[in-house]
C-alpha cells in the first residue's frame, strides 16, 4: 500500500492488513518527531480538529489534543455536559453544527455504539472513532499493536493473551481483529461470564483457565474491569475476580521470561494486576501511552488527505 484512502477512521474491523500497516508505518515517522527538541510540526496548520467527548475520558482526549496540537492544528474540546446535547439537541444536529463552523475533523467518543459511523455517513468533515460503547477503540490497538512490534520485532506469529472484562470492551474487540489479521495468535481470557466462547467466532482461543492463558504468551493485554458497562449479575465481586483471575507476582513467575505486560488504562492496581508489576520493568504501560500520540498523530494527518511517500 502507498497511500491512506480514507477520510474516517471507523473501526480496525472495515481496515486491510495493509492499511494497518500504512499507519503503524506513519505513527513511527511522527514518533520520531516527538524526540526531537521542537516537536511541532506544520502538518495541519489552518485546520480544526473538534474532540467531540461525549463518554468521559483522560487518556484518549488529552493524547488526541495534543496529537492536533503537535501538528499544529486549532483545537476545540467539547464535553457533554458542555454541549446542546443535554438541551435535547440530537447528535447528528450537534456534528452538523460543528462541520458548518468549517471544522476538519470530529474526534467522538460516544456511549452508542456506531455513533462514529452514523456521523461518518454525512458528514463531509473527517470522523476518528476515539471509542463507541463497547464495540471498538480503534486507536487503542493501533498503539497496542505498534508497541508489540516495536517490542518484539514483528506481530505475526507471536502469542498474544487478553485478559479480563472481554464482553464489554471495546479494546479487545479492536485489538483481536487488528492482531488476527496481522497474523497473531489470540488468546482471550477470563471468567465464563465476562468470555463467552462466541468471542471464538472472530478467530481467536477462549480459555477461563489463567495459567493456560499466561503460560506461552508473548504478551499479556490486561484489561480494566467495566463496572460502568455491567449489569451486576456478570460479576459477583472485585475480591474474587482478583483471587482467580488477577495477576499477581505468583503467576508472574510462571510467564515467559522475555513476555511483558500491557493495560490500556486506567489501571485498577491490586484488582487485575499487582502495583510492583504494573511499575516493572516488564511493563510497557508507560510505553504505550507514549506510542498512542504517535499513532493518533499519524491517524488525524492521514485522514486529513496527508501523505507519506513510499517506495
């Protein structure tokens, strides 16, 4: 592939391993941007990136602001409790609103899942998807998935376990395609409630077995419990959760040597991994927060019409 076709980054699912690639690619170029002493660059200058948070969010919106920012792009954050929305005002009027002020780019985060695509059917402006309900995170494996390969060298052929709250999130849905179609073996983990075997349907292995799932992993993908998401009857408490499925320094000790250890964040520390290990120096938490400005700045430049040139 040698250059980016869409205008909308919608979901990792609709994406070719090539197009997947064509960002990972991009994000190491921006990456290399962030090391310098001045780590502005022109790219977007005269355009205006909308970040439209309709679900509350630290991470995502502060590494989507400053990704526009680096590249020198206006940016206007807007928050529900900000917005016309809480007067009743529907969300295809709010973006319509938003793109008659010539914004460029709407980055939505949205409870609903598809609400990026709905947008993104009218809207002349570019959509990037920064997360919708529990359906996907596209951004969040595309940095998950860069920093695995910059770890590890390659993604095809490796081992990848996703342990936790499988069923509501939105991380491990992108993730498993995006890994799956780069040739990655996925493994998904956790208790029968939260990782029904359904989720073997998208090519991955299910298993409520935590030692078979740490034993031959390359890479451990832990993810936050979704209480705002559950419906009490999926999980019976934190306490049990942590017994039998958390990772502590005991299962630890039983993992490949050379594995490591991711977690999108927020970390639950004590609940699904022990503080020492997610402060470890087999931990890449730190890591992958610093990867996802990269990628996010490769992904609002490439969906704005930029190009890299490519041999």
């Amino acid at each position: 592939m040698k250059t980016w076709q869409r205008k909308d980054l919608l979901g990792i699912q609709d994406l070719s391993a090539d197009e997947i690639n064509f960002l990972l690619d991009s994000a190491l170029a921006f990456k290399q941007v962030g090391e310098r002493t001045v780590k502005k660059v022109p790219s977007l200058r005269g355009k205006t990136v909308i970040n439209l948070f309709i679900e509350p969010s630290t991470r995502t919106r502060t590494s989507f602001e400053l990704a526009a920012k680096r590249l020198s792009a206006d940016v206007i954050n807007i928050t529900a409790s900000a917005s016309s929305l809480v007067k009743g005002e529907t969300l295809k009027d709010t973006a319509l609103n938003l793109q008659a002020l010539n914004a460029d780019i709407i980055v939505i985060r949205h409870s609903a899942a598809g609400a990026p695509h709905f947008l993104g059917k009218f809207l002349k402006a570019s959509v990037v998807n920064a997360g919708d309900g529990a359906h996907e995170h596209p951004t969040q494996a595309l940095l998950d998935a860069f920093t695995i390969r910059e770890k590890k060298g390659r993604i095809a052929g490796l081992k990848v376990t996703i342990l936790g709250d499988i069923l509501y999130s939105r991380v491990a849905r992108s993730n498993v395609w995006l890994l799956t179609k780069l040739g990655a073996e996925v493994t998904l983990a956790g208790p029968s409630t939260l990782v029904p075997r359904v989720f073997e349907e998208l090519g991955c292995r299910v298993t409520h077995n935590i030692d078979e799932a740490l034993r031959d992993a390359d890479v451990i993908n832990l993810l936050r419990i979704q209480h705002e998401r559950q419906r009490k009857t999926m999980f019976p408490s934190t306490g049990e959760y942590t017994a039998m499925f958390g990772l502590n320094k005991e299962r630890f000790s039983r993992m490949k040597p050379d594995s490591f250890i991711m977690h999108p964040g927020p970390i639950n520390r004590g609940v699904e991994i022990d503080s020492d290990l997610a402060d470890g120096n087999r931990s890449v938490i730190l890591e992958q927060v610093t990867n996802g400005l990269a990628v996010r700045m490769a992904v609002l430049f490439l969906c704005s019409g930029g190009q890299f040139s490519e041999s």
